[in-house]
C-alpha cells in the first residue's frame, strides 16, 4: 500500500513550490518506514495520512464546506485513512459516513496535498491531507453527521479567494487558486 500511495502522491501537478515541498518530503517520509496510519486517535503517531474531499457544483462555481466540531474550523470533509486502506477507498467510505453521499470523482487520483498542523480540540499533531475534488450539487441537501459537523455551507470560489484564511484549513485560499486555473 506504501507504494500505491507514494505513487498517488507523485501523480499530483504541483500547484507552485510549497506543493511541491509537500509532495518530496511526504514521498520521504512514507518512503522512511515510519507509520503512516493513524493507529490511536487523536495523535498516534504524531503525522499520519488523511484525506479531504471537496464536493464542486462547476455550474455556479462553488464548493461544500463543514463547519468541523473538533478543528472549529471550515474544512472540506474527510477522514483518516484507515491501516493499509487506499486513499480512495478512505473517500468513499468517509462521504457515505459524513454526509450520505456516494463519491463522484472527478479526478480519480488526489488533486492536492497539504502538510498541516491540527488546531483546536485535536491540536498538535500532523496531517498529511490529500485533496480529491468530487461533483456535488448545491441545490440538494445533504445529510451529515452531526456528531462531526455543526453544518455545512456551499462557498463561492471567489469568496474563499476574498477572505483571509482564519477560520479555513490555512491551505484553503491555495487550493481554490489551484482549482479554477484546473477548470478553466
């Protein structure tokens, strides 16, 4: 499975020289043997594998956030990748879990990595975040898990782009940029 994920990972186009950063040293890192997995939440090991979906409505260019319980933050939804799952697979079984949905890649493979610090109720540890992007719609509603979402939200692209990043993953304004050079 290490293979399969370096190899998902250097499959990503790096949006600019941070991407790319993130890119080596994750390829690094999972390279080094080191776990990878989360084993025991919130923080065994300290840095381990998570993936964000982004669902997009390309026709009114916006995208579904969660107002995250634990980070207290604006996040795509996601999860944990569980020992020796392919990231993939993470997605489908985390969009059914959260919010009911079944996964409609757009990309089949991730379209971003982030490596960030966790904030909040979970502070302190690592994730290494990769990002799928999935067709969503923002006229239906959709019913998500409130043990992990105080609710959600469809952003305008160009809202995100206008706002400063406190309250979002710190990463957010970034992919957004990557995002409509993509769909353009």
């Amino acid at each position: 499975m290490r293979d399969t994920i370096k190899n998902l990972i250097a499959s990503i186009v790096p949006f600019d020289g941070l991407e790319q950063s993130n890119i080596t040293d994750s390829i690094h890192w999972i390279s080094s043997g080191v776990e990878i997995f989360r084993i025991k939440g919130p923080d065994i090991p300290p840095k381990h594998l998570v993936v964000y979906f982004v669902l997009i409505d390309e026709k009114v260019k916006k995208f579904l956030l969660i107002d995250h319980i634990k980070a207290k933050l604006w996040l795509p939804p996601g999860g944990h990748v569980e020992k020796d799952e392919d990231p993939d697979e993470t997605v489908k079984r985390e969009i059914q879990e959260e919010l009911g949905v079944e996964a409609q890649f757009i990309v089949n493979n991730p379209f971003f990595i982030t490596v960030t610090e966790t904030v909040n109720i979970d502070a302190g540890h690592t994730d290494v975040s990769l990002w799928y992007i999935l067709r969503g719609n923002s006229t239906k509603q959709v019913d998500y898990d409130k043990k992990e979402i105080n609710g959600y939200k469809w952003f305008l692209f160009e809202e995100i782009l206008k706002l400063n990043n406190y309250g979002f993953d710190p990463q957010m304004r970034r992919f957004t940029k990557k995002l409509l050079l993509f769909l353009l």
